[in-house]
C-alpha cells in the first residue's frame, strides 16, 4: 500500500474507532512504519487546519474521487510537510493544479488569525511541549567508521560542526544545519529537532544508527500463547523505546571478547551497539520471539556490520542459566516489555494522558520481575543493565528493589554517572544509583535504567577480570578537519 493512501486509511480507523492509531499504523503492513507513524502523527496534528484550508479551496468539491481523509494527507504533505520530492503518483498532477489555492487559502487563514507560523494555527493543546523539541540523535557506527570521519562527511555537506556539547543549553540552541558531539556518548551526533536523515547515504550503508540518547520509540508484547513475553514485539508500545536508546549498551560497557546476553533484541539497534562496543570479538547471544522482528534485526545487524551476534527465535525466560552455552555470560541487556509511557510518540500522540491501566501495569511489573530475577541466575553474570521506556514506580524502582531483595548478597545496585541530573524515586537505599530521564531534565525520551553489579565475583571469572570497565568520553573530534584515511564507504555512496 503507497504511504499516502496507508496514511488516510489510518486516519479513517483512528475516526471509526477501529483501532489505536498506533495499533493501526503496525497492523497496517507498510513496510516504513516510522514513516508512516510520522506522516498520521502530524497529519492528526494539523486536523482542523486542513480541514478549514480544504473546505476554503473547495478541493473536494472539484475532484469528487478524492476522499477526505486522502485529501488531507495529501494536503498536509504539500503545504506542510516535506513536499512529494518524486512521490505522489498520480495524486500529484491533482494536487499541482490547486496548489496555488490551497496556498493562498493556508495564507488567509494565518492572516485571519494574526499569525505568520505555521505551528502558530493549532489549539493550545497541539502545540508542540517539550516532547516535540528532543533533537535527533545519531550514533556513529564505529564497526564501519569512526566519529571523526563522519563528522567530517557532514561538513562537507554544509552542516556547521559546534563541537562537545557542554550543556544542555548548547542542544537546545541547535539550529538549523548545526550539530553538536553528545557530551556523554562519545559516537554520538546530536542534530535539531526533526531532522530527517532516513534517507542519507551513510545511514543507508550503515555508517549511522538512529538511535536516541535513552530512548523514544518499537513493540514488546505478546506471544501467541496469550501472556506477556520478553521476546516478542507485537502490537506493544515499547520495542520503538529498544530501538532507540544508546544509554543502557555504554553502561553494560562489555569489554573486546566477552560474552553477552541481549534478552529483547529486536530491531536490533542495542544489538549493533552492543557489537561495537565489542570491537565484533567475544559473543552476543540476541532472543526475540517474532519472527519477522528478527529475520529485520539481521538486515539490520548484516548492513551494520556485525558478525558476533547468534540471533534465537526464543522466549529469554525460557533460556536454561546451566546451558553450557551461556556458561561463559558476564553481561546481560535486559529491556523487557512495558507500559511505554516515556515515548515520546507517545506523548506527542496522546497529550494528557498518563492514568495508567492498573491491571496491565501489574501484569507488566510482575513479569519484569520475573525476567529479572531470571537474568541474575546466570553463573557468571558480572554486570546487568535494566531499562524501561517506562515512567511509572512499578516498573522500574520496584522491580529493581523486588530483585535485590531475592539476591540480598549477590548483587547491588553500581553507582553510575554521578552528574545524570534526573536519578531514580528515593523508595529505597540505593535508588539514587538508578537513571531516570525525561524531556524536561535531559531532552530524551522518558526512561529508566539500573546497572546491577555482583558483589562476589563467580569462582569461573578470575579475580582480575572482576572490575567493569568505565565509562569516560573521548576526546571530541576537533573543529578543523584532521586528516586521516578514511573508511571506505560502498561505492555506490559518497565516500568518507
């Protein structure tokens, strides 16, 4: 199905009530479900807008096979988002000979309400909050490339290089063509908001992961026998909060040559980090229980260049710990399923909201605990990394303080990165250790993440290998281009 007409049958079920518009956009089988998910998104936003430009033009009543809810996507993309830039088929001749109208007619209706924006038209409660200004984030895949070398690619294509960022201000001026180097994360690019560059050819051939800082969008949910399962991403909100976050894979920080458990894999971007981190030496063990997820997670993995990675269409909960295979796990990556509440398509989707279904949220809780609790069985299991894309106590500080209470001796929580200005509730001794993150503290996505550490080293891990390692920022590449060889890129793309 094109975008244009996935897009308008969204927006139909979303008005009949047949769904979720999120539920709709991923049972839709569009291939680009970020795509799409964007382009209903701000469509919605705009609703009344439209409408009003729509009705003035009299576009409906010229073109009578036009139908409403196609009218206003198309509309929305031609006035308001990116242009058909070569789509539109056979839409775009059609809307080429109202453009002028409809242009005009989004010009009175501005002049009528004294604005000259754009963003100035919506209700109150459209406009875009903090949500909407988290900039976009870009890891630098460092299994095929190297920051310095990519930042030196987009200064040649005209963006203006600012450096480290010193503070969240530095984020927060960006505008325009400028980017910055993430103050914390030594690959990662941070760029102003909506900046688009799923079609950039570094991003293509695997150069660029687009991933946020900690997280903002994917599908943890349930498997076909009816219960919540760790591996498996359909229709729930979280798999997008995997796909995102670089924050938990740099505090896991498994050194060149370990053994890694990456329990919800897919799509495969904390995967492909994890890989990097590991230089491709040692093992990642990656389960998820959806098929067609994981078939995704290894084009992603292949494009990223990774070859350490044994991907198991498997529930993680029903991985034996005294499997020999496992026997040499230090470090785990556990992202289990969650109620989504820090996405921040979320709250830009449904502004408001927040009273969480109790039921589900005690289903939730009960089995992250339960996942949880079987991850720290591993026999040689060092360091854990716990993340949810969650805000709420239950799934996040509870489930932590509910599984050091199982293992009172054997774990704690480590004490990571003091200067994180957002940290876990008080609830318990040692909260304080935890991450927490939201749009209005750290300008990322909503988020939680604990770093668990044993007390006593394993007898099969010798005492030296005992200490994790830590995490310090490299130096930022500098302002003026150095030169270096570069890594190639495909041929087909621009080199580096």
């Amino acid at each position: 199905m094109a975008l244009y007409a996935a897009a308008a049958a969204v927006l139909a079920g979303v008005e009949s009530r047949q769904g979720s518009l999120r539920g709709l956009v991923y049972g839709s089988n569009f291939q680009n479900v970020k795509q799409l998910y964007a382009l209903v998104c701000e469509t919605q936003r705009y609703s009344t807008v439209l409408d009003a430009v729509i009705a003035s033009a009299g576009l409906l009543r010229a073109e009578k096979k036009l139908r409403p809810h196609l009218a206003k996507v198309l509309v929305y993309e031609l006035l308001l988002g990116r242009g058909f830039k070569g789509r539109g088929g056979r839409w775009k001749p059609l809307l080429d000979r109202h453009q002028a109208r409809l242009k005009a007619e989004l010009a009175r209706l501005k002049v009528r309400r004294g604005v000259s924006q754009n963003e100035d038209l919506l209700e109150g409660g459209s406009k875009p909050g903090p949500a909407s200004q988290v900039p976009r984030f870009v890891r630098v895949n460092t299994l095929k490339t190297c920051s310095e070398d990519a930042v030196d690619y987009f200064k040649r294509q005209g963006f203006s290089y600012q450096g480290r960022a010193s503070s969240l201000e530095d984020v927060r001026a960006l505008k325009g063509k400028c980017f910055l180097l993430d103050s914390l994360l030594p690959e990662l690019l941070v760029f102003p908001a909506r900046t688009d560059l799923h079609e950039h050819p570094l991003y293509q051939a695997g150069h660029l992961i687009l991933q946020d800082k900690v997280g903002w969008m994917g599908g943890k949910g349930r498997s076909g026998r009816g219960v919540i399962s760790l591996g498996s991403l359909s229709a729930s909100p979280c798999a997008v909060c995997r796909q995102a976050s670089c924050l938990p894979a740099m505090l896991l920080a498994p050194p060149p040559g370990s053994h890694v458990i990456d329990a919800c894999a897919a799509p495969g971007n904390k995967t492909s980090h994890l890989a990097a981190l590991l230089k491709n030496q040692g093992k990642i063990f990656a389960f998820d229980l959806d098929a067609r997820r994981l078939a995704s997670t290894a084009t992603l993995l292949a494009r990223a260049g990774v070859s350490c990675c044994e991907l198991a269409e498997q529930d993680f909960l029903e991985v034996s710990p005294s499997d020999q295979r496992y026997r040499q796990v230090q470090y785990i990556l556990l992202d289990p399923s969650c109620s989504g509440s820090g996405m921040l398509t979320r709250q830009l989707e449904e502004p408001g909201t927040g009273v969480p279904n109790q039921e589900r949220l005690r289903a939730l809780a009960a089995f992250q605990q339960r996942a949880l609790s079987h991850a720290l069985t591993f026999p040689a299991l060092r360091r854990l990394v716990y993340s949810t894309c969650s805000l709420y106590q239950e799934e996040n500080e509870d489930v932590v303080r509910a599984a050091l209470q199982q293992s009172p001796a054997a774990f704690r929580l480590a004490p990571v990165l003091p200067s994180w200005p957002h940290r876990g509730l008080g609830t318990f001794p040692g909260a304080e250790h935890c991450l927490r993150a939201s749009p209005e503290t750290t300008l990322t996505g909503g988020f939680f993440t604990a770093v668990l550490e044993r007390v006593e080293v394993p007898s099969s891990v010798s005492q030296a290998e005992a200490s994790a390692p830590e995490v310090t920022p490299n130096p930022a590449p500098k302002r003026k281009r150095r030169r270096r060889k570069a890594t190639a890129a495909p041929s087909s793309q621009p080199g580096m």
